[in-house]
C-alpha cells in the first residue's frame, strides 16, 4: 500500500539541506528507507513565504501569499513510500529524524 510521509516541522529552526545531508540520523533514515525498498519519490518544499494559496468561493478565484494556515509547523517535504501495511509505514515514520523534533504524518494513498 502506498503512503505518503508528510513532514513537518518549525522552519525557523529546521536544518539546511547540506546539515540534514551530513547528519548520521538521516543518512540511517535514507539507508534504512532504501533497504526496506519502500522509497517512490520524495521531495523537500521552499519555505513557506514561497507558497501560494488557492482558493475558490462563490465561483470567483481567491489566491494569497503565504500558507493555507497560521501555524509554526509547515509541511516541509514529503516522503512517497510502498509497504505491507500501516505498521510498517509508521515503523519508516518513527525512523525519519524530523520525528525527534517535528512530526511525520502519515497518509495512505487513494490507489
């Protein structure tokens, strides 16, 4: 079954990418992620002052800088991964180094 990882975290205090590619807990996270096979794609977001939200009412197309919600965690990036079943998702989830101090959302995909 497919499911997507959404990764969340306070962008104000999340790694770079260089940080996050040098840290021995994502390099384990990456390695156990491609020996399970699980890994379909992935990709890590622009910060939020980049988004834009899209909205329609009333028929009339409503569009704004920004996030579609005032939080301080933001979806950063997503993880696309196959497993057996939710178990084994939440097993990958618990794994990622953003768990530790962010959250990882676990979603199955409508196959």
């Amino acid at each position: 079954m497919k499911y997507v990882l959404l990764i969340c975290d306070d962008e104000r205090v999340s790694p770079t990418y260089e940080e996050m590619a040098a840290d021995p807990a994502y390099q384990a996270y990456a390695a156990e992620v491609e020996r399970r096979g699980a890994i379909l794609g992935g990709a890590r977001l622009r910060p939020v002052v980049a988004a834009t939200t899209v909205r329609v009412r009333d028929g009339e197309t409503l569009v704004s800088d920004g996030p579609f919600a005032e939080t301080k965690d933001f979806v950063g990036g997503i993880d696309i991964i196959d497993c057996a079943d939710l178990d084994a998702a939440i097993a990958i989830a618990a794994r990622h180094p953003y768990a530790s101090w962010g959250c990882v959302e676990v979603r199955p995909v409508w196959e």
